[in-house]
C-alpha cells in the first residue's frame, strides 16, 4: 500500500462531516462519501459535484479474494455428520442440518433443534421440501463459522433459496447430496459480505483421511429433527398477516 496523495494527480477526498462543505479550492477533484464516489468541479462560471464514472485511473485494479485460517473439518466429524443425514434420509426422506462450531482450536458440530419438510411423490415414496431451524443461542463460548446441510439423494448445490438464506449469514456452507453414495456429493461456498466464493471442499473437508459414514448408535442428534408434511407445517406456524416475518432458518432444493 503506498500514501495515495503523493501519487493521484487528482485528489480525492473523504466527506466524514455531514455540515462540511466541498471544496472550493480544486479545479478538479473527487469526493468519497456513503452515497458513492463523486466528480467535483470549480469553475469560473460554474460549481458540480455529479457521480463519477469511473475511479481515478492513477489507482491501480484490485480483485476481490477470501482466505480461510481455520482448520479443515476432520474426517471423523463429517463420518458422525454423514451418518446422521443419511439416517434422516432412510427413514423420513428429509433434509437435515449441523451447524459448525469453532473454540479457536477445534471444529464442535452443533445440531440445532430443526424440522424438516417433505411432500409425497407418485410412488408412494417421500421427498424434502425443506428445512426449518434456529441458531441456539447458547453457544457456551464457540463461534458459529458455518453449516452443513443435506439434499438427501438429490445433486449438492446451492439453491435459490439456500442463497437467500445465506445472503445475511457469512460462513461456510456447505451441502451434502447423493447420500445414497458414500461418499456424497459436496458443495462448498464462502459468504461475506453479501459476496459468495466457491470452495473447492477437500480446502475445508478432511477428505483424505474420510472412511465412511457412520450411522448414529444413539438418538441424541435424531432425536433433535422432527418431520412433517410442507402443509402440516405451514398449519401449524401459520400467522397472521401483519406478523408474516419467519424467524425459521429455511433451506430447501427445489
């Protein structure tokens, strides 16, 4: 990085003081502010201050880049995360989420409570609809850092809704798909800011050392998921009009 003012030929200043009047001693100029940035003239017969349309051309291109500095996710957590999706996907053919979890040295899964939505196709044979949960708001001191949730046997991507989901939540998030293959189909993308960055997964999965699902012995995880029609859900957590704000984290592949 270097001092701009000894390089820009125009100079740019930055309006911090919401009373502060422009410049009037530059013939030309540009002005930074929350609106945007500006192009300002002072002329004989004549004082503008319009939009710029383009950034000085003195300052050089930047491209925008994420770099992660915690640690993968080990094959042992996502062998437990792996085994606990395709248990919800044999029995109930729904979806399911784990929320990751970080203390500064070790990845902690998280299974909030959470409700998955399914529909019934011709064959008599269940499919998700979608995915409902919150963020617990004990935490006992781990930082949230992303999620992980399943398409059961359908393609991992990220769906319309999954986006508009994430839009307002940075982190990781990852779905797992195809879980009639073990491994699964993984998709893997970054979001900050409103920005969105494919990850390849072996960068944040421990996938080398992965061996296979293992399916949960105990209901401590199952027992957190409930599943219902897309209809009985919507009876149920049905408001009115006027209070038609949903405090459900959703995740859905259609």
């Amino acid at each position: 990085m270097t001092d701009a003012s000894r390089r820009l030929l125009t100079r740019v200043y930055v309006k911090t003081d919401a009373e502060g009047d422009v410049p009037r001693d530059q013939e030309c100029f540009y002005l930074l502010s929350r609106s945007g940035l500006f192009i300002g003239r002072n002329q004989p017969l004549m004082r503008s201050l319009v939009p710029a349309p383009s950034w000085p051309r003195e300052l050089e291109p930047q491209e925008p880049f994420l770099q992660l500095t915690y640690p993968k996710v080990p094959a042992d957590i996502l062998a437990d995360i792996i085994g606990f999706f395709w248990s919800i996907a044999d029995r109930y053919g729904a979806e399911a989420a784990v929320l990751l979890g970080y203390d500064g040295a070790m990845i902690v899964p998280i299974v909030p409570e959470q409700t998955g939505t399914i529909g019934w196709g011709y064959g008599g044979k269940p499919y998700p609809i979608g995915l409902h949960y919150d963020i617990p708001l004990e935490l006992n001191g781990l930082r949230i850092i992303g999620d992980i949730h399943s398409h059961v046997f359908e393609a991992a991507y990220a769906s319309s809704v999954d986006m508009q989901d994430e839009r307002h939540r940075p982190g990781l998030h990852i779905v797992a798909g195809r879980l009639d293959r073990d491994p699964p189909a993984w998709h893997v993308e970054y979001v900050v800011d409103g920005a969105r960055f494919p990850i390849a997964p072996e960068t944040v999965l421990d996938l080398d050392a992965y061996e296979g699902r293992v399916v949960p012995t105990d209901t401590t995880w199952t027992d957190r998921v409930e599943v219902m029609t897309a209809g009985e859900y919507a009876r149920r957590h049905a408001r009115p009009t006027s209070q038609n704000t949903s405090q459900y984290r959703t995740h859905s592949p259609r």
